[in-house]
C-alpha cells in the first residue's frame, strides 16, 4: 500500500522537476535546443497543412529562416548561412539595432509560417511523426501568437511529456528496492536533478515524448519479469508508439524481445500475449519503417546512415578499430552530464572526472548487487537489457558519425531517454558499494552533486553566456566567470537580457520568481533525497 504522505512526496518530486524545467524554458534563448528549429519546423510544416509527412528534401518556413537573422544564434551554428549574430556578438550590437530586431521579431506576419524558406533550412525529416502529430494539435491552438510565444508552449509540452520519468523512477525504484519508498524517492530525485535532462527537455523537440514513453517502458518490464502477461501487452503497445517516435527505439526491440522469450520460458507469462505486445507494436510501427527505409535507403532514416546507403553493415563494422572509442565514449559522458544546448558549453575538466568516478563504481557495483541479491537478478537484467542494447545503438551512431563525418564521438543527451533505467542501475550498484555507515546516504549524495552542478552550470556559466557576459576563448573553451562582470552589469540588466526575444510573459519580473523557484526546486529535491534515503533501513532487493 502506498500511503498518502508517499503519495504527496511523489507529487513534489515531480513538481520539482516541472518548476525547474520551466525556469530552463523561460531562461534558454530562442533556437537554443538542440535542432530546436528543425524540429518546430516539422511541427509547423504538419500545422499549418503542408502535408502528414515531410520528405528529405522539405524546408523549413520563411518564418524560421528570418527568425535567424533576427535572434542571437548558438555559437555552434557561427558559420551556418544565412549571416547571424551568436550570443556573444549579439550583446555587442548597438541597442538601437537590437531593439529593431526585437520588434521586427515580434511582428512577422503569421503567413511567414506557410512559406517555404529561401535557404537551405531543414527540417527533421528523418524522425517519426507521433510526436510531431500530437505538437501539430497544440500548435493550432495557439497559432495566432508570435514565434518566441509559440515555441514556448512547445517548449511547455515537451517539458510535461519528459516529466514523466520522475514517478516513472519512483515505481521502478519501489520494483527494484523491495517496496522501499525512501530508496525511490532518492533515486526519482536524482532523475529530477540530472541537468541534461533539463536542457533535452526544455526546447522543442520529439525527446519529451522519447523519455516518458521509454520511462514508462522500463517499468512495464519490470512487472513482465515479476510475471504480470498485461505488461508484455501493454509493452509492445508502448514500444510499438515509442518507434513511432524515435528511431533509436529500435534498440528496444531485441531487449523487449528477449525479456519476453525469457519471461515465457520461465512460465511467469503465457506465450500469447508476448507475441501479442510484439505484433502489436510491429503492426503500430512497421509501415512507417517500411516508408523510410524506401525512401532513404535506411531503416533509421538518421543522416549519416542514409549517407552510407551503399556501404553494407559488414563493410562499415570493418572499421570499427579506426574509431577513436576513447574519446567518443568522453563526448558521448560529458554531453550527457552537462553541455549547454547547442552552444555547446562545457564545464572545467575535472568536474566531468567526478562523475565519471561514479559511474565507473556504480558499474562495478552493479555486479556485486548480482552476486548478493538473486530476488533481484531478474529486476536488474530488465533493466540493464534496455540500457546496454541502446547504449550499443550509441556506439554505432558513432561508428556513423566517424565514417561520414570523420569525427569519433556522439551525442550524450540521447541517453536521457533512458533516465530511469541507468539512475536506478546506478542506485543498486553505488548502494552495492557503499560502505554500510554511509549505504543510506549514497543515492542521497548524488543527488546532492547533481545540484550542486546544475546550480554552478546553469548560475555562473549557461546564463552568464546567454547574458553575453561570457565568450569562447581563441581554443574554443569558455571564459571564466568573474564576479566583476556581475556588479558592472547588473542582476537586473541580465534578467532583462534574458528576457529578450522571449513571449510577453516571461518578462524579466517573471524570470527572476522563475529563478527563485528554480533555486527552492533544486534545494527541496536535495534534501528530500537526503533526508528519505536515511530515514529507512536496507531495502529489500
């Protein structure tokens, strides 16, 4: 039985999370998010009747296309057409020629949407309709507001999609730690603290609607091993909407499948209905994959595999050993821990090297959490089938990156998707590892440290940057903050620089309640994870 003070601490937990997402969504500049317009493109391409699905070829609207001339754009875009400011040469402009941008941004006619731009501006063809079915609905909505308006709400929606994984994470910790609700609740923080997880959700983008279908997934395993056969239905249902998403839910298939055959030879389900959740998902899914892959050569549809339609699978695992593996498995860790937004800000070094310390001891720890607790096996095999099967996705999307681009690395905020499993693997391994004094502070200490990194990322490096008080170093490295920049400028000229190009509503009053809220968010997931971890004795795995 769950009693009404858990359920009241799961709420708060996911209020959290939503409080400080929408501070991010207020906070992070126009065209910030990750392909962010290419995916409002998509949505605004579906809106405004241009057609169900787009082509590889389809442009972006000549709403968008202006919308860059206007706004600052991230840095990593600096050399992309047509000619545009960044954040850092933004700021530098005299105010008069902001100020007429801003207005002209303010008023570009609605019509501008239907228009195909002039330029090359893409639009994220290769992805999945559902997500963008469903935006497309709300996007009619709120159609006669302006573009930064618009975007916001997006931003909004795809922030509640994603906010899912923070009861989802509470459920599958009470699976995985006997019933424990103190154990959960640490683990459902240290979701609710992840900053990535904050920068993947709060732009526009199909990722919120990835994550809560990949949360909600991970717990439907977990009843499937415990022999529950409406989860293997529910399952392939999930699965079957979830590759109508995303394509890299194809990694899901063969751990969903073999969880299934597993669960059936172990007779904790019947036969029937795993194959059922299968067919189901392959009769959701399977005409669009069938569509794609005639169109582009490629079952995914990504770029870089559609790039090497000619090459065969054994020919492009042959270079395998040419891949520089060490460093595309940094940028692959250090982009899921922090990196802000398609400017691509980084942290010093050794921040990156503590967490990576933890990883690699939760990792260890988890075959020592095999070992003591056999209940638990099948829990944690569930689990780690999910992640190990998507992170060997990862390890392929940068063999791909490598034979196209000639770059060894991918992107780490892909993994958010898979928030609730690796947060609650990492839970039993640390705990696993932990000496016995500090065992019921150990989930609690990390969600600590990943407050405590978003406070310093998002305070003193990603808005000093979106403020224009920070740069990019000649080597590509972002300048230090100093307190000086701070006092010259103002907190109030800086909320009201980020508060530029951003809807009516979120003036710079709104921002700084937004950012008092943030700060109260972050510190009451801390201590609740802290706090209900000690309270209770070794969970029962």
């Amino acid at each position: 039985m769950i009693s009404r003070k858990t359920n009241r601490t799961v709420w708060v937990l996911w209020a959290c999370f939503v409080v400080r997402g929408l501070f991010y969504c207020m906070a992070l500049p126009l065209w910030e998010g990750f392909d962010e317009y290419a995916h409002f493109g998509y949505v605004q391409f579906i809106a405004l009747g241009r057609g169900w699905l787009v082509r590889p070829e389809t442009r972006a609207s000549r709403e968008i296309e202006r919308s860059f001339a206007l706004v600052p754009m991230p840095w990593t875009l600096r050399a992309d057409p047509p000619p545009h400011e960044t954040d850092e040469s933004y700021w530098r402009l005299p105010s008069e020629v902001r100020r007429e941008r801003q207005q002209e941004l303010a008023s570009l006619p609605r019509s501008m949407g239907a228009e195909e731009a002039v330029t090359n501006v893409p639009v994220e063809s290769q992805q999945p309709p559902l997500n963008y079915w469903l935006m497309a609905a709300v996007y009619r909505w709120v159609a006669d507001l302006g573009l930064p308006a618009r975007v916001a709400v997006l931003r909004i929606l795809n922030l509640m999609l994603a906010s899912v994984a923070v009861p989802a994470a509470w459920i599958a910790g009470r699976h995985l730690f006997g019933g424990s609700a103190g154990f959960a609740t640490a683990s459902a923080a240290v979701v609710a603290l992840m900053p990535e997880m904050l920068f993947d959700a709060a732009r526009v983008a199909n990722s919120g609607l990835t994550t809560a279908l990949y949360s909600v997934l991970a717990v439907l395993c977990l009843r499937m091993v415990e022999g529950k056969p409406g989860a293997a239905v529910w399952g392939g249902f999930v699965l079957g909407l979830g590759l109508l998403t995303k394509a890299f839910f194809l990694t899901a298939v063969p751990a969903v499948a073999l969880l299934m055959a597993w669960a059936v030879w172990k007779r904790r389900i019947p036969a029937r209905p795993a194959l059922g959740g299968l067919g189901l998902a392959a009769a959701l899914s399977g005409w669009w994959y069938l569509r794609i892959l005639r169109v582009t050569g490629s079952l995914s549809g990504n770029i870089q595999d559609a790039a090497l339609r000619h090459m065969p699978l054994a020919g492009r695992l042959r270079h395998i050993g040419e891949v520089n593996w060490l460093n595309a498995l940094d940028s692959t860790f250090f982009s899921h821990i922090w990196f802000g937004g398609w400017s691509f800000l980084q942290l010093r070094a050794w921040i990156y090297h503590v967490f990576a310390i933890l990883a690699v001891v939760a990792f260890l720890g988890l075959a020592v959490a095999w070992a003591r607790q056999a209940s638990a096996r099948p829990h944690l095999a569930a689990l780690a089938s999910l992640y190990a099967f998507f992170c060997a996705g990862v390890a392929y999307h940068a063999l791909m990156t490598f034979l196209v681009n000639g770059i060894s690395s991918s992107a780490g905020w892909y993994l958010c998707a898979l928030a609730v499993p690796e947060v609650i693997l990492a839970a039993a391994g640390l705990r696993a590892m932990a000496p016995a004094r500090v065992r019921n502070r150990a989930i609690g200490g990390v969600a600590c440290a990943f407050a405590l990194l978003d406070l310093y990322g998002m305070l003193f490096v990603a808005l000093p940057y979106y403020a224009g008080l920070l740069g990019h170093k000649p080597g590509g490295a972002i300048e230090a903050f100093h307190w000086i920049s701070l006092a010259q400028t103002g907190a109030g000229e800086i909320l009201s620089r980020l508060a530029v190009n951003k809807p009516a509503l979120f003036a710079a009053p709104v921002l700084a309640a937004g950012l008092c809220a943030y700060l109260a968010a972050t510190g009451t997931l801390a201590a609740l994870a802290l706090t209900r971890e000690a309270r209770e004795s070794e969970p029962r795995a």
